[in-house]
C-alpha cells in the first residue's frame, strides 16, 4: 500500500483493488471534521438565482443582481467582482440568448473548468492531493448513448459559449466531460434541495462504501469531511457516492451505471440490511417469488418514469404517478419497503411545491421511522426528513410535535455540520421563536 501525498491527518495512498484512495493518519471520533476542501469551480443551480449569492452561496433577502444580464445575485460588490472572472464566461451570452439560454449545469461546471484551467496554471488549494488533470474518465467503458450525451453537452458548449472560450479539442473535451460526470459533486441545502454543482479533487479522491465512515456537507462553496464512524490510524476513509436507501442489487446496478465498478463493502457482501427494505406484505398465501421480481422491476421502472416526467408533467399529473404508484405496490410491498418509500419521498415533495402541507406531512409520517432504520447512523437524508416534519408541524400549529422534531435533526446535523454551521443556529432560531 503506497503512500502518495499528504495532508495534516490524512493521506493518498493505492488502496488494494481500488486504485487511488484516502487514509487517515490519525484517530478521528465521531463528529471530527477530517479536513476541508474548497471547490475549484462550482456554479449557482439557475432555480437558485435571486435567493442565494452566485459567488458565496450565501442564502439571503436583498441581494444585488448584476446591471448587465440582471439574472446574477449577489450579497455586495466584493462578491460581484470576486465572481466576474466566472461570470463573464455567461452575462453577454445571456443577455444575447435569453429565454432561450439554457445550457445543462454539466456544461456550465465544464466551461468553469476550461476558463480556470485556462489562468491558473499551479496547484489549487482545492488540490492538495489530487489535481483535476488526475481525474478518472473511464472514457473507455462508455457506451455509445453516454458519449452521445457528451456530445451534445459539447454540442451546447460551443452554442453558447463560443464568445469567451478558448475549446480543447473534442477528444479533449469527451475526456474532460467524462471527468466531471465521474468527478463532480452536488451541493445542497439542510433540507437537500439542490443549490449547484462542484469540483472538489480532494474530496473526490475517496473511495466508495455502502457503510461509509465520513460524511461530505457543504459551507457555501466549502466542501467538510467529518467522522460518522470511529476511525483508527490506517484506516481508508470512505464516503457513499449514491443513495444507500436501496437494496444491494440496486445500489450496485447504480454504481456500475455512473462509476464503472461493484461494490464489495461488508452490507454488500452481507446483504445484511435487504430483507428490512425489501418487506414483503404479510398475506394468507404470500406472493411467489416472481410476482415479488415483476413488482420490483416495475418498482425500478416508475421510479425512472417519474424522473423524466419532472420535466413535463403538471404536479397534479406527478402526484397522480404516486399515488398510482403506490397502489400498485401496496399488493404486495409493505408501507416500509423502500421503493414504497421512493415514491412517498416523490408524493411529499410534490405536495410541498402545491403547499399542500397536510398532504405533505401524511408522507412524512410514513416515511420518518423506516428511514431511521435503512440508513446508516447521522444520515443526512434522515436528518432533513426531520427537518421537514419539524417546520411542517409548526407551521400547522402543532408546536410540541414540531419541536420535538427539529430537535432530532440538530442532534444529526451537529456530528454531520458540525455545531458551528450557520444551519443549525438557524433552525436553534426556529426553536426560540416558537
């Protein structure tokens, strides 16, 4: 096992069987941040704009916008100029295009990197330990619909940014696509909700595990790595790269589809935690084992149905896809099952974009216990569920429930933030105004 690089209590190492990888030089306990890594290129998600700073992230009322495009925000002049170098690379073309401006944030986060690639030509503070020109690319495992897909992104590229870029060539730009599809990261806010998308190389030197013992939260454009295991000098530190709600088939069908590999953690290899997600509806005669299949497929095929439909369907049309859904599934999957819950999470959040709260929070109850038990200890998706429940109760007057409920997520949110991020005094703020 080779050592590579350091950093103060962590290093790059070969990690046998999975290339490149990160090791803790020290102990770290529950809660202790590992280290911080800030983005090398990031972009504000275009939904986000007049509600958060393009340049700090910062989430506030009043902000500026940019007197060219006036589709930029920021919090003052120091974070307009600080942003500009970026921003350029979009206002005149903005401007030009309107409405009809929408290149994907994929092509967005890649025109970022080429114009930083571009000025600075030493190692970023964001590359300690790993530099952007390592990236993986896996460039020779795609198949010929996701290198169509990178054409069009370069397609886009070109459309829209032709003015202030400098292009590598398309074999460069294919392999530069590849990299952040493998590479990049999404940032979200203390309910999950997406903010934008960054580069993190030193984050991204983590391996994978379906058990991981680190948790990655965001600080504006700052990338945190904290404890969620005990971790002994030696040790590899490993993040999840997807959602752990699933069975073990599933995540690794996943993983196979966006990184190329199949995971071999100990709840892999032990398949210790399908039987809970995959309950099964107690009935006189239980259901053989190919309805169970035929239901699961159909579960998988929804689940993908009801992604692509967000971009055309009505919400009345969306919850309608649930509650069919649902239905369905109920014959022979219990309220616990986590394609059940898929698609509870799915009718929750369509209820809360029609402010249906009610609506809303009947979901919530549903999904808040099983999920304590699907996924690992101090999960961020369990803590927002509460988070969500806890506003949800107060704004519908039931103030001890809600409390009680915000409660659990600080408890979550103090080892996976740590207990000086700016989210948790806000939601402690919460609870004295109530």
């Amino acid at each position: 096992m080779k050592t590579e690089g350091t950093a103060e209590g962590i290093e790059r190492f070969t990690s046998p069987g999975k290339g490149r990888g990160l090791r803790a030089l020290k102990h770290y306990k529950v809660g202790d941040l590992l280290f911080t890594c800030p983005a090398y290129t990031y972009v504000l998600t275009v939904s986000e704009r007049g509600n958060h700073c393009e340049f700090c992230f910062a989430r506030k009322e009043g902000l500026s916008k940019c007197g060219k495009c006036k589709q930029a925000f920021y919090c003052n002049v120091d974070c307009q100029r600080g942003d500009w170098p970026m921003h350029k690379l979009e206002c005149s073309s903005m401007c030009i295009f309107k409405e009809n401006w929408d290149p994907s944030e994929t092509v967005r986060l890649t025109a970022r990197i080429i114009a930083k690639q571009k000025t600075q030509t030493e190692k970023t503070a964001a590359e300690k330990l790993l530099t952007v020109s390592e990236f993986e690319s896996h460039l020779e495992k795609l198949d010929n619909e996701k290198r169509e897909l990178i054409q069009s992104d370069i397609a886009a590229l070109h459309h829209f940014y032709s003015k202030h870029l400098e292009y590598p060539d398309n074999a460069a730009l294919l392999v530069l696509f590849a990299q952040v599809n493998c590479n990049g990261f999404t940032i979200e806010d203390e309910e999950l909700s997406h903010l934008g998308s960054a580069v993190f190389p030193d984050v991204a030197l983590m391996n994978h595990s379906c058990c991981p013992n680190v948790i990655v939260t965001y600080k504006g454009t700052l990338a945190e790595v904290r404890a969620v295991q005990e971790i002994n000098a030696g040790d590899e530190i490993f993040t999840s790269y997807i959602d752990l709600l699933y069975p073990t088939d599933d995540r690794n069908d996943r993983l196979k589809d966006s990184y190329f590999f199949n995971c071999d953690c100990k709840e892999c290899a032990t398949k210790g935690k399908d039987k809970a997600k995959m309950e099964i509806r107690k009935m006189n005669e239980p259901p053989k084992p190919e309805t169970i299949r035929d239901m699961v497929k159909y579960a998988r095929n929804v689940i993908e149905e009801f992604r692509r439909a967000k971009h055309y369907k009505t919400p009345s049309e969306l919850l309608e896809i649930c509650e069919l859904s649902l239905d369905k599934m109920d014959a022979v999957f219990e309220d616990t099952n986590v394609y059940m819950l898929h698609m509870m999470y799915q009718a929750m959040g369509v209820c809360l974009y029609m402010q249906d709260w009610e609506g809303a929070l009947r979901y919530g109850e549903k999904i808040i216990k099983p999920y304590s038990k699907h996924y690992p200890p101090y999960s961020l998706n369990v803590a927002s569920m509460w988070l969500k429940l806890g506003r949800l109760y107060i704004g519908l007057e039931k103030k001890s429930l809600g409390v009680k409920a915000l409660k659990k997520a600080i408890a979550i949110m103090e080892v996976a933030h740590g207990k000086d991020h700016h989210y948790i005094a806000e939601i402690k703020k919460e609870l004295e105004e109530k």
